[in-house]
C-alpha cells in the first residue's frame, strides 16, 4: 500500500515593498477613519530660581482625506505592481 506525502509549501520572505504597501494601506484606512491624532505637550510656562510651573498642552494633528486616500492608492499600486521585476 503507497504512504501519502503531504507536501507543506515553504514560507517565503516578506518582500520590504509588499511591507510598505501594507503599512500604506493601513495607515490610510486609519487616516479616513479617524481623521487625525492628539498629543499632550508638556511646556514650561514660568520659572522664578527652583520653582517652575508647567503647563500640559494638548495638541492635535488633522490628516486630509486626500492624504488618506493618496495613501491608499500607492499601497494597492505597490502591492499590484511593486514586485514585478522587468
């Protein structure tokens, strides 16, 4: 009676543009999504000698649809067509 073999296809190596493009889609997504971050920044607002006063200001970031969008397209254009060699 014949055994069976399975055959179990090797992983291959991320390609570092297929990365990109994924981490440009990503970021897209979450740039329409969410539309931009927040951040506190810490300032100082008066020093006399050993006593300062800070203060904690908070910041925010809008990212533009067109940004998100642009990201998104030069993700899926990288992944269709950034491993092509030739």
């Amino acid at each position: 009676m014949p055994r069976l073999r399975y055959h179990t296809p090797k992983a291959k190596p991320m390609n570092p543009i297929r990365l990109i493009a994924i981490a440009l889609l990503i970021g897209g997504t979450l740039a329409l999504v969410y539309g931009g971050f927040s951040y506190t920044k810490d300032t100082t607002a008066v020093k006399l000698g050993p006593i300062e006063l800070t203060v904690k200001e908070k910041e925010s970031v809008n990212i533009p649809i067109w940004a998100g969008v642009g990201a998104i397209v030069a993700g899926g254009l990288l992944l269709a067509f950034g491993g092509r060699k030739g």
